[in-house]
C-alpha cells in the first residue's frame, strides 16, 4: 500500500496561505491522504486557504473527494478564532466542491456551532470506524481531551494528530469542551495501541522536526513522563 498511498504533509504560511500572518503565526500543517491509483484524496484540517489545498493536490494529478476534521477548532476547520479573526476553512471548500467532512459523533454540535457548515455536509464516526479513499484506509480514533470528539488518523504507518499530541506536548485542556482527565485517558489508554515505529504526525510545527516515530516520542515527550493520574494532572491540568 505504501506504493500506492499518496500522502502530503503542508505547513501554512510556507507551503500554502504564504503572506498569511495568522498561518504564519499558527504553524498549522495540513494534510493529504489519498489513493495515486483512483487519484482519491482526502484533505485533513483545511483551513485558513482551503482552495489552495485543493489547487495543491490537483497540481499532483488527483482530485479531492472528502476531509478528515481532526476537532472544530478554527485553525483546523476554520470559523472565527477567539472572535478576532476569521479563518476560511471547511464552508470555504464546500463551496467549491461538494464533498463529506468526516468527524467524531461527539464533535458534530461544535463543528456545526463554530463553522456554520449544516450536519448534512457532516459524516459522524465511533471511534474504530475507517474511511476508505480509494483502496487506502484511514482508521479513526476518538481521542478526546483537547476536545470532546478530537480524532487521530491512522493510515499506513502513520498517525495524524491534531492537537491531541505533538511531538513535545499535548493539546491544551482549558479551552471549551477541553478535559484534562480525558486527555490523560488519551494519551496513556488510547494511544498506548500505537506502535513504535509508527511515525507521528502533528497538527502544528511546535518543534524541530515535523514528524517522529512514536517510539522517539514517547523516550522523550513531557507530557508522557508522568507516572500517575495525579502526577499528570498537576503537571498539565490548566
């Protein structure tokens, strides 16, 4: 599958939205996951310049066919961020092409409420579920704590995580919808099932690198040290 697997890792401000302060600012990646084969694509986090994402992929010969919401925060799915600013983002890329953006079940009300996009555009998931884009399968873990539906993205070796973990770190817990309890359950339970040699992908440039194999990051995260339920939440809980 590797052969056929078509994936893409963006940075705003660099590798598209460039002049874009706020991408600048935000260091967003996005991401492509499709299938070179049957030219299916699937757009992760399409924010700030959806169209361009769009125009990316084409320029490789494929062509978009659905999105993949990591969580209904504004720098990922676009909306307004902190009431300050307006980030285009999925209603954008609705309105130039008619495809389903794939979400937890538990993110829908937010997704809806944030980006004024209808449920109808919406596809909801249980954890577990998997997506097919052409023959490449992307399986969709719940991965609450950054928000109540948040989702990592597993596809061929690889996992695209949002803001659920980086590379150094964790997705904040006192936004609305955040749960630090939640968000420890995630990254001790949840995630525990991922393997070494999987290679993790974040949703923000918050280090040196771009991407790890989850075994580099467990060795050497802080928010993956902590012992204990308590020892975390004191550490991390804000």
């Amino acid at each position: 599958m590797s052969d056929r697997l078509y994936f893409r890792q963006w940075l705003g401000g660099l590798d598209f939205a460039i002049g874009d302060p706020l991408a600048e600012q935000m260091v967003n990646f996005a991401y492509a996951v499709g299938d070179r084969e049957t030219g299916e694509v699937l757009l992760v986090d399409p924010a700030y310049r959806p169209r361009e994402l769009v125009a990316l992929v084409e320029a490789d010969g494929l062509h978009v066919t659905g999105v993949l919401a990591t969580h209904y925060h504004a720098d990922h799915v676009g909306g307004s961020l902190g009431g300050d600013y307006d980030v285009a983002g999925i209603v954008e890329l609705l309105e130039e092409t008619d495809v389903p953006v794939h979400v937890q079940t538990s993110e829908v009300e937010w997704v809806t409420q944030r980006t004024g996009v209808g449920t109808d555009a919406l596809v909801a998931h249980d954890s577990g579920d998997r997506v097919q884009v052409g023959e490449v399968e992307v399986t969709l873990i719940h991965t609450p704590g950054h928000t109540p539906g948040s989702q990592c993205l597993l596809v061929d070796g690889r996992l695209i995580s949002g803001d659920t973990l980086f590379l150094d770190g964790c997705g904040r817990t006192d936004l609305p919808g955040s749960d630090p309890e939640e968000m420890y359950r995630t990254l001790t339970q949840r995630l525990s099932v991922i393997s070494d040699d999987t290679v993790l992908y974040p949703g923000h440039l918050y280090s040196a690198e771009p991407s790890a194999a989850m075994g580099e990051v467990r060795r050497s995260n802080r928010a993956l040290v902590p012992a204990s339920a308590e020892q975390w939440l004191a550490m991390f809980a804000r």
